[in-house]
C-alpha cells in the first residue's frame, strides 16, 4: 500500500520564458512547475544547438544561489563537488576521466566509471547502476573537449558540457543512483542537455519513505538540445539514496551531463553534546510527493 502527500507551499518560482541563446523556445507546458515546495529550488536556460555550450546559464545560476542562500536557514554550509582533475576532498587528488572512445561497459573497474564522490566532514556519495541487470553502470567522469579544436574531438557528447570546470558526470536517465554514507537532508545539481528527446525525468529521493520529483521534458526531438537546468531541494526529512528514472532509454538517445552536486553539511554536537554529525541537503525538480510503502 502507497500513501502519497503533496507539498503546497511555494519556494523559488522557476520562470516560464527561459533564457535562450540564439533563439526564442518556449518550454513544453509543465517545465515550471506551477506550485513548488518551500524546499524546492528549480530553473532553466534552453539552448538550441550542440554545436557549442551556452555561454552563461544566467536562470540556473540564480536557482542555485538561492538553493545556497537558503542553508543558513536551516544551519547547514553548501559544499559543491565539481569531478576536478584537481580536489583535495578527495584521497586520491581529485577526480580520474575515462577517455572517449572507450565505454563503460569494457572498462568497469576504472576509477571514472561509478565514482565515489567525496564532501567534506566525512560524507560519501556511491554512484552505481539503478537497473545493474540491464545497464551495468550508472555514470562516466567525461571530460569535456574545447570546441574550438579543428576538427573537433572523435565522440564528444552532442550537447552535453560541464558547468564549472573541464569534467562532468555522463549519464543515462534511467539507470543512475546515488548512495550516501550517512543520511542528508539537501542535494542539488545541473543538468545539462536533460529533456531534449521527450524524456521526462523523475527523482526520487528514498529512506523507508520515498519522496518523488518529476522534469517534464524541454522539447521532443533535440530542439532544445545542449539546454542547462538547476534542481535543488531541502527536504522536510532525511534520506540515504537518491534514484533518477526516465521514460525514455539512454540507449535510444536522451543521456545527459551532470556537473556541481551540491550538499549542505556542517558538523552539529547532538543534543547531549556527545559528538558531531555532518547533514547533507539535496535537490530536487517539480512536484513533491511522499510514498509510504507498507
């Protein structure tokens, strides 16, 4: 048995005419959703081609500024995770890259493929296959090449690209999850090139209970191609595992990049001063529902 509970406050308002780069494209009605809860933070600048990055993400930008801000008030310090070359959270210096041209599925044990993330005060996040019968890894540390080299690399992603750095963590949308060390209570990302093939995205953010968030699709058949989004949320509870899920298969063509996930985390004494414990928040996308299973 399923019970399920909505949200009805209102949190951050995502805009309904987002930022374009060469173009004017309305998002599919239901991108934005039309009533957020207080704890979630969500929005959106369409692109119209892969054949180079946005240049700024101005919407997005925004969205996660406020999902930022908005820790202080529940006494948490964002802390971000870009998948650097370079990062001292991390034992081994920072994030390795699988090369293109080389896949996944061949090369299972390389560092790049299903990679530990690492935040501060001790808090991990397990990256892995959600479907491992069909879909033997969840996700790949890609890096991404200029497009101003002549010809351009053999087999970067058509539209997807980080947004801070030179690394992010390719995807299929139906195959990814995330296992953390200990229980968080926020988490957001950017997500680009989500949504372009009709693909509506859903994240369920899981501990006993289930709480399930859903991204309508931008566009299709790739007219929103390369398109960058922020989703983020502070939940009302704790969780240990995040899912995403699509109704479209990777393998048929709506993968997409994912770069910046961000945690609130600050050691807190319990309430009898015995010891420390590090929160982490998460993110997430439209509607806000809470599954009880029994």
């Amino acid at each position: 048995m399923k019970t399920l509970l909505h949200t009805a406050s209102l949190a951050l308002i995502a805009s309904s005419a987002a930022s374009v780069h060469g173009a004017s494209i309305t998002p599919r009605d239901g991108t934005t959703p039309p009533g957020f809860g207080m704890n979630v933070f969500y929005d959106v600048d369409i692109h119209n081609t892969d054949q180079f990055p946005l240049p700024e993400w101005p919407n997005s930008d925004n969205a996660f500024a406020a999902f930022k801000a908005a820790h202080a008030g529940v006494g948490l310090i964002p802390d971000t995770v870009d998948f650097s070359q370079v990062d001292d959270r991390h034992p081994d210096g920072g994030y390795a890259n699988l090369p293109w041209g080389e896949s996944g599925s061949d090369n299972l044990g390389h560092p790049a493929v299903d990679p530990k993330v690492y935040f501060r005060e001790g808090v991990t996040a397990q990256f892995s296959s959600a479907a491992p019968a069909a879909f033997p890894f969840g996700g790949i540390v890609r890096r991404f090449e200029s497009d101003t080299t002549d010809p351009p690399p053999p087999a970067n992603p058509e539209g997807r690209y980080p947004t801070s750095g030179e690394q992010y963590l390719s995807t299929g949308t139906t195959i990814l999850q995330i296992d953390f060390n200990q229980p968080v209570r926020t988490f957001g990302f950017f997500g680009i090139d989500v949504g372009d093939f009709g693909a509506t995205l859903t994240i369920t953010l899981a501990n006993g209970e289930e709480k399930e968030f859903k991204i309508p699709p931008l566009s299709d058949d790739g007219e929103a191609t390369g398109s960058v989004m922020f989703w983020g949320i502070i939940a009302d509870q704790m969780f240990t595992n995040v899912r995403f899920s699509s109704d479209v298969l990777p393998v048929v063509g709506d993968s997409f990049a994912f770069d910046q996930f961000t945690i609130g985390i600050i050691p807190l004494p319990n309430a009898f001063g015995l010891g420390t414990m590090g929160l982490v928040c998460l993110t997430g996308a439209s509607a806000f529902r809470r599954r009880r299973i029994s």
